[in-house]
C-alpha cells in the first residue's frame, strides 16, 4: 500500500480498485448456494445481483422456460437467444425440473437441506400449494432464508392478486407523479418496479444473511414489490399528510430543488441543477446574471411556485442560445450539476463505463463476445464480475445433479428418460442453444 | 382480523393465516433487529442516495449517526414548494428515521480530530462529497482505513471515484436529476416517439416523478455494504465501495445494451407502449386511467372478446404485428375507444367476470392508476402497516411510509422515531462515544467545531 500511497486522488482510488484485475479478487458470496425458483423479472434480477457477487445459484425452469425467453424487442433473437432473458441472468446454472413431480419435488428438497437461501417470486400460496413453502422447507433446512417477492405479498385483503411491473408502477402511485401535469400519466421506459423491487429483495437476502452468520438462525421474507414502490417515493406521503393535496406531475422539473430540470439547447437536451449557494452562484456567474443570484439566493424562498416558475424561464431561456457541450462544460467550470441525457449508444461507448467495468465486456461459452451492464457498487476487495450469461434449458442438469447433489452421471440420464429432468424443445428455438452448436461448447459436465 | 381480510385471494387458506403470523406488524418490536452490531457514520451533504443508503441500515437496527455541518444539512431545505416543518423540509423528515442527529465541523482541524475518533469505532462511513474532497482534508480512505482496516467506506457521486468523466467533471455536485440522465433509462421514458397524436414539444425525455436516481444509488450502496460487511465478518477486512448512481440506473435498464451489442439498434422512446410486451399499456378511462394486459395470443383474443372487436384480431393477429412501433399507436387508441366509456371500477369487473369464465380463452390484467391520495385510503396498505402515523415531539403530527424491511419474519425493519432537528443528540453520542461532558461541548460549541 505505501507506494500508492503518494498518488493523486482519483488514481490511488483506480489502484485501490484496479478494475484490470477483478478476477483476481475474492468473491464475497462464495460459498452460499441460492435455489432460484423465480420466472421473468422480479424474481430472477434479485437472484442476479447476488449472483454476480459470487452466489452459487441453480435457476429451475419448467418444459415451457422462463417467460422472458418470449418476451423480447419486437421478438427478436439472438443465436436462439431473448435479449429480454439475458439482462437478468448471469452465472446462473441452468436446470430443467418440474417440482409438480414428485420425484422432482424430492430432488428439491435434498438440494434444500444444501442450500443457504430459496427466491421464489410465484403467485404466493402457489408454493405452500405444493408442499414447497417456508413453513415446510424450514423443517428440512432451518437455517434457511427464503425470500418471496409478489406485488401484494402473502396476507391481507389484496394477497395472491396478479401482478406485474406496470401494475407495481400504478398502484404504487409512482405512473400517477411521473409525465407532464398537463397530460397523462407515464410508464417508465423500463420495469422499474422490478428491478427496484429485486434490489430490496437482495438486500434483504443480505441483511438476513449478516444476521444468520451472528446466530445461526434463518427467516421467511415477505416482500412486497407495490409496497417497494410506495417507499422510494420520497415526501410524496407526508406532502400529501400535511397537505391534504395529491402530489401533481411536474415534467422534468424538481418541486423539492430549485433550480433542477431538463433544458432544450440548441442541439439537444440538459439536465441542471444548482441549489447550494455555492452552485447557484456558480450557475447565475455562467449565465452572466448575478442579478438572479441576489434576487433569488434564499433556496427555500426559491421553491415557492411563482419564484421556482420565473428562475426555471430565465434559466430555460439562456440555455436555448447554447449548445449541450458547452453548458456540460460550464458546470464543471463553475461547479453547477448539468449532464446531457445519455442513451444506450452513449453508454455502451463510454469509455468512463467502460474503464470501470460498468460496462463489462466478456467471452460467453455459448454467445461469443458480450457487452452487458456489470452490477454497482464497485468494491475494492470483493468486485462483482460476470463469468456467463442465460443459457437453453436444462443446460446445467449434469453439473448441478452430479456436483452438487452427488448422483452419478447414469442417474441423472436416467431422470431425465424418465422426464423428471428435461433439457430444451427443438420445437421451440429461444429454449435452445445456438444454431451452430456442436454439442459441447459451454458445458461444465461431463 | 376477518377472514377474507387476511386471506385475500391465496389459494391455501391456512397458509395465509401462517403467513399474517410469522409477519404480523403489531409484534415486530418483540423481534430482533438484522444489523443492531453495526455502527454506520452517515456524513452525506445535500444529498438523498446517502440519506436513503443510510435509512435501510438504520431501519433494519444499525447505529447510524448522521454528521451534519453545524448549520444543518442542506437536505433539510429540499422540500416541496418550500414547505418546512419548524427547521426541516418534508423529504427530509422521512429520511431522518431511526437515526440520531449530532453535528461536526470537519473543515476545522479539531473538528477533524474527533471525526477520526468516531470513525475508529464505525463499522460503516457514507459520503458523498464531490471525489477528493474528503481525501484533501486528510480524511478520505487512505489516512481513515490505516486507523481502521475494518471500515467499509461508501463514496456516493454521479461519475463515481476514478475514470475519464470523473476526472473531468468533479467539480460538478450529485444532483437527482444528473444521475437520471446519465443512467440510460431516462433517454427511453417519456411520450412516445412514434405516436402522431402526441405534439411535438413532449417528444423528449422525462425523468421519474419520484427520486429515483438518488434512491437508486443509496440502495445499490446498501447493497455493496451489507455484502461487505458480510465479508468483513468472515476476514475482519473493510474496504472501499465506490457507488455511481447513475450505474445503479443503467444496470436495471431491461435489455436495451445487451440488444443494442446484438443489433447495433437503439430503442427508442415507447411511452405508455413496450415493445417486448404489448398491450402491455395504461389508457384512459372514464374517471382516470387504468392498465391494461393481453400480450400472448390468447390473453389478446381476451382482450378484444372483452371490447367486441374480432376486426383488431384478425388485423394484428401474432406477436410479431403487435410489438411494431407502427401498430401499437393504433391499437392504444383503438383500446381508449372502448375503455374511456368505463370506469377503473366496471372494467376491473368486466375483465374478472371474462377471467372467471373457463370456457373463455386467456386472462387480461387490469388495475387503476392509483393518485397518492387513493393509495392512503387502500385498506391492503392500512392492515399492513404501509405507512405509520406518529406524534413527534418536536415535528408533531407525521404521517411517513414504513420500513418495506417490516415483512421479514426474524428480523422485520421497523421505525422508532422519524427525524431529530439539527445536533439534538449531540449530548448523548459525545458522551457515549468520546466521555465528552457539557463543559467539554460547551467549549466545542464556542469554537465552531459542533
């Protein structure tokens, strides 16, 4: 450590990291098995961010696959493969099992007396249906810690109702504050409530796991992913409590922060914000108008509406005479926040994403060379990393049945004559390897 | 608690009634907390990743003190409309859980002094000045982990600790609305590029309502923590988790860089519209707008049985024609044309009523587009403690969303008091943690240190 010691900031900081070096690091979660019993994206994205920080887990899908290997930009393929399966699914073993058998169900069960935590994200009840629910598991493992994920969870008048993203999205009340206040409400471009949803689940996994490491003991984890939704809305409650007003859409700008929106240049678009002293004087100098800085200086007087309306035109105003560069550049200068709004394109060229490895490039057994998003935060000691990507059905079934359970390769041919186990469909191409297969390519076993 | 009540729709009756047990919310104060062996020193400015990263700790039982400058944090003046409660905004109150309050001046040398005795005892320090701030004072990883090989240091900020953008935007503060746009998903929300009913001037991107890029951040932060605290349980080893908000975001932006790598296309904005699942979509109806699903082919043949229009079949009869940019804008507003003469409420029983038939192909989805008002009077979230009223002594009458950690059957997250004002512990944690007494702070309190 003493000869980094002497660096610059950012460059101890790249030393410290050193992103080059990544599997050269020890993986936090080594060690701790996760049984995915999840489908779409919920679920299977919560499993993921453990998965990528070194969990051994086993993904079980039933004859039909996952639905995602469906659900896909204008139902595209590659190789055989759903984009709309891969963002969430990442070095995952991959086995074909139907716990409806009860010969499959006994399978279950003994990987369960083997593993650390269970994640299931089916209609609740469905698992208490079949036997496979905390109250039994725990009986045969009780140090285990599963995790179900639904929109409503598991008591109370809404429990067991369908739900989807889009359905966590409304009911949450985030579609009805999100979009234009004098249009309708709008979606998020992606599943939000999903994957924010998945996040809180890991991070109740990982509590759960601190705590089970102090005592020994495991637990059942009801979370509820509309009630996840109605948590990140920050003062939205309390305005509404004190208030007695709805909260009302506002477009790009920030009721809370002023100023804080997004502004048409002449080539495009910037976010801004600057609400420290500091900043504002910093934005108002840019500008060339220190008069908004003495008018406006008191932030708190700067959110009352008829203030917040006049600056944000003023500011709106100034902007359209520039260019998004040369605003970027003037934030830095002057020590304002401004950004242009990147898209897909500017990301997966980043070099700054890049260099990081939160744009992590990887050779996949299977799909060749591949670029994906690698899960934050970066960790000096113990990065996450991305070793494979969503495989075809039942890809795993010799690897986790021999290594992990301790049959022996005849046996495991033999569940799977007798249907117990099952690989892909022919039939259907997104449940299959890649055309050009030759029929070894990926495997671990045998 | 009624039957129904506690059982809803789950299949399993007793299983429900088990369920209401392991998690009922009136017994969570009988149950341990996850992480009450943690010490967390959350010294955030201006700032609500650090401040949500810090209320997940807290809410699930660590120690978290809050360092402010001894005029308060910023953070207490975001507040909507400008909207205070005696000396702090609204967001901040909600924020402020279960932690305790002291103040310290760490531009001054002393200041510094005691901020380094603090942390010797912290399992956990959260930052997020602008990257080299800290580390000029001598207070950043290097000097602090020498100290205490054992500390997980969490640096939060928009361009992260190291790399091109953060060199050269360092200067810039960590804003919601920066790390939005810089985390991809921003570029594809907003109305719909496609459609010709929308005007012009509402073709861009829109940020999330809500802070989604701070909350984003804070929680992917926590998440770096509990796994390294994990770690550090094993090997007694701290280290250094350097946390962009804007990563959070982009890392949950469905398929759009893995698509973008295989095909060399950009997705576009879709507005209410998805083109992996469609109808997937909200639409208009009599007395607000309400969402609507029927993306296999059986769930849309549901979908246009409920409308009557056999015609919408047959014109977009596979998957393939629904998910064009070209016809979703159609079928929208050939749903609209139907669902705009009902309510949220007749449509939900129509769809039900079409469900429960058998005989019938496919289930459509649907749900109302809650305003918050209406989720406040939803019954589900009063029986499970969605949200908790209480009675500040100094703030008064709050009503703020609970812990979403309340449903853990071992261990649920909890919150015990909402928010202190500004150095209101300061007696308690100097005396605890430093065996300051009151002519000892008295002194501090005259220099400007606290």
């Amino acid at each position: 450590m003493e000869d980094i010691d002497e660096l610059p900031y950012t460059e101890f900081i790249k030393k410290l990291m050193d992103p080059e070096k990544i599997f050269d690091k020890p993986e936090p979660l080594k060690g701790i098995r996760v049984l995915d019993m999840t489908y779409v994206v919920l679920g299977p994205a919560a499993v993921d961010y453990l998965a990528e920080f070194g969990a051994e887990v086993i993904f079980f899908e039933d004859r039909d696959g996952d639905t995602m290997r469906y659900v896909t930009p204008f139902a595209y393929l590659y190789k055989n493969m759903s984009p709309g399966l891969q963002e969430q699914n990442h070095n995952k073993y991959w086995v074909g099992m139907d716990v409806r058998h009860p010969k499959a169900k006994e399978l279950f069960l003994e990987l369960v007396k083997k593993s650390d935590v269970v994640v299931e994200n089916l209609a609740p009840g469905r698992m208490a249906e079949w036997g496979l629910s905390y109250r039994e598991l725990k009986e045969v493992n009780p140090k285990l810690i599963y995790l179900s994920l639904s929109g409503f969870g598991h008591w109370g008048p809404w429990a067991g109702r369908t739900s989807y993203d889009a359905i966590a999205q409304s009911q949450g009340g985030l579609s009805a504050i999100t979009g234009y206040p004098e249009r309708g409400p709008i979606k998020s471009g992606v599943w939000i409530a999903d994957w924010i949803g998945g996040l809180m689940g890991a991070i109740a996994v990982m509590a759960a796991l601190n705590y089970r490491e102090r005592t020994g003991e495991g637990q059942f984890i009801d979370y509820l992913q509309t009630e996840n939704v109605i948590r990140w809305l920050d003062w939205t409650w309390l305005y509404v409590f004190k208030t007695g007003k709805d909260r009302k859409r506002a477009g790009n700008r920030d009721l809370a922060i002023c100023p804080s929106d997004m502004f048409t240049c002449k080539d495009g678009w910037i976010a801004i914000a600057a609400f420290k002293e500091e900043e504002f004087y910093g934005l108002c100098k840019a500008m060339g108008r220190l008069d908004l800085f003495e008018k406006y200086k008191d932030p708190v007087e700067r959110l009352k509406e008829e203030n917040a309306v006049r600056l944000l035109k003023e500011i709106a105003e100034w902007a359209k005479t520039k260019t998004v560069k040369e605003i970027d550049e003037l934030g830095a200068k002057y020590g304002f926040a401004a950004s242009p709004i990147l898209d897909v394109q500017d990301a997966y060229y980043s070099e700054h994403y890049r260099e990081r490895k939160a744009i992590f490039e990887y050779e996949d057994p299977l799909y060749g060379d591949m670029v994906e998003p690698c899960y934050p935060p970066r960790m000096s000691e113990t990065p996450s990393r991305i070793k494979w990507g969503a495989r075809p059905i039942g890809f795993d079934n010799e690897y986790v049945f021999t290594k992990v359970l301790g049959l022996t390769i005849e046996e495991v041919r033999k569940l799977e004559e007798e249907g117990v186990l099952f690989k892909w469909d022919e039939s259907k191409p997104m449940t299959c390897p890649p055309p050009d297969w030759d029929g070894e390519r990926g495997r671990f076993f045998p | 608690m009624e039957e129904d009540k506690i059982v809803g729709v789950i299949p399993v009756k007793d299983y429900a009634h088990w369920a209401y047990k392991e998690t009922n919310p009136d017994e969570i104060y009988k149950k341990p907390e996850a992480l009450d062996d943690m010490v967390v020193i959350d010294i955030s400015y201006g700032n609500f990743a650090g401040l949500f990263c810090s209320s997940i700790l807290a809410e699930m039982g660590a120690e978290v003190i809050r360092i402010e400058p001894p005029e308060g944090d910023i953070a207490r003046k975001m507040t909507p409309y400008g909207i205070m409660i005696k000396d702090t905004g609204l967001a901040y109150i909600v924020e402020g859980r279960n932690k305790y309050h002291i103040t310290l001046n760490i531009e001054s040398e002393e200041g510094r002094e005691i901020f380094k005795r603090l942390v010797k005892k912290a399992d956990v320090l959260i930052e997020t000045y602008k990257p080299g701030y800290m580390d000029s004072l001598n207070i950043g990883y290097r000097d602090l982990s020498k100290e205490n090989p054992g500390l997980i240091y969490a640096a939060i900020y928009t361009y992260g600790q190291f790399g091109h953008e953060c060199t050269k935007n360092a200067n810039k503060p960590d804003y919601d609305i920066t790390v939005q746009a810089r985390g991809v998903i921003m570029s594809i929300t907003g109305e719909p590029e496609l459609d010709p009913e929308v005007p012009k001037e509402y073709k861009k991107p829109l940020k999330h309502g809500n802070w989604m890029g701070w909350y984003a951040g804070g929680a992917w932060a926590a998440l770096g923590i509990l796994i390294a605290m994990f770690y550090k349980r094993k090997t007694g080893k701290g280290q250094f988790i350097d946390a962009s908000p804007p990563e959070g975001l982009m890392a949950m932006s469905n398929y759009v860089i893995q698509f973008f790598h295989e095909t060399g296309t950009k997705m576009i904005r879709a507005g209410n519209f998805d083109y992996a699942v469609f109808p997937y979509t909200y639409v208009k109806a009599k007395d607000g707008y309400v969402f609507m699903s029927g993306f296999t082919d059986p769930n849309w043949e549901g979908v246009t049985n409920i409308m009557n229009r056999p015609d919408l079949r047959e014109r977009f009869p596979t998957i393939k024609d629904r998910l064009t940019p070209e016809n979703q804008p159609i079928i929208q507003h050939e749903i609209e044309k139907f669902t705009q003469n009902y309510t949220s409420d007749e449509l939900l029983e129509m769809c039900n009523k079409y469900n429960a038939d058998k005989t019938k192909p496919g289930t459509v989805v649907t749900g109302r587009l809650d305003s918050p008002k209406e989720v406040l009077e939803r019954e589900h979230w009063k029986l499970r403690k969605t949200f908790v009223k209480l009675n500040d002594p100094y703030y008064g009458e709050l009503l703020i969303q609970n812990s979403s950690f309340k449903s853990m059957s071992r261990t649920p997250g909890r919150i015990k008091w909402a928010c202190r004002p500004v150095g209101a512990d300061n007696n308690m944690i100097y005396l605890r943690y430093l065996g300051f007494g009151n002519k000892k702070l008295e002194e501090l309190k005259e220099k400007g240190v606290i």
